[in-house]
C-alpha cells in the first residue's frame, strides 16, 4: 500500500503540493491518476474538480481523468494516485465492497 495524503484544501497551499510530490518517484509524471467525482454534488461542474485536474496538469502529470464510479465501472487497482474530490466518501460503500 502507498501513502495517503490527506488535505481539505487540495493542492491550494504550496507546502501540500510540494509535500505531496516529493513522495512520489522520478518518474511520477507518468503515473495514472484518478480524480473521483462521485461523491461531490454538481460534479458535471464543480470548479474544485476542474481546479485540482488543472493543478495535476500543471504539476505535469500526462494522465489524469475525472472517474464518475456511480455511472462507470472502474478498477482503481489501474490508477497510481486517487484523488477524492469532496463529498461524502462514505457514499462509496456502495460502490465498493469495503473491508
């Protein structure tokens, strides 16, 4: 299991962003990444998601799309980083058989 980095601001502060990559290899630029819509209300539009999948293009990240797992079936085992992007991530229980 990899790390988990925990934030109620994303990657706003640049202490975070910077945090947050230097656990990450050399190579990180080609990692997939997963951002999770779901548990976000008006996710079609939420500006925290268009912001955090700019703010991973910007960090140059060549793979990242949004994963709506309410109206997709998606193997998360396929993404090196997964990012929740508010809400409720209780709401994935049914999604996800959680152990």
């Amino acid at each position: 299991m990899g790390a988990i980095i925990l934030t109620s601001c994303g990657f706003i502060n640049d202490l975070v962003k910077n945090t947050f990559l230097q656990k990450l290899p050399s190579n990180f630029i080609h990692m997939n990444v997963g951002i999770i819509t779901t548990a976000s209300e008006n996710k079609e539009k939420n500006h925290f998601a268009i912001k955090v999948y700019n703010d991973f293009l910007q960090m140059e990240f060549t793979n990242v799309q949004f994963l709506d797992i309410e109206k997709e079936e998606v193997n998360l085992e396929e993404f090196s980083i997964i990012y929740i992007n508010g809400g409720n991530p209780f709401l994935f229980n049914t999604f996800f058989k959680i152990k």
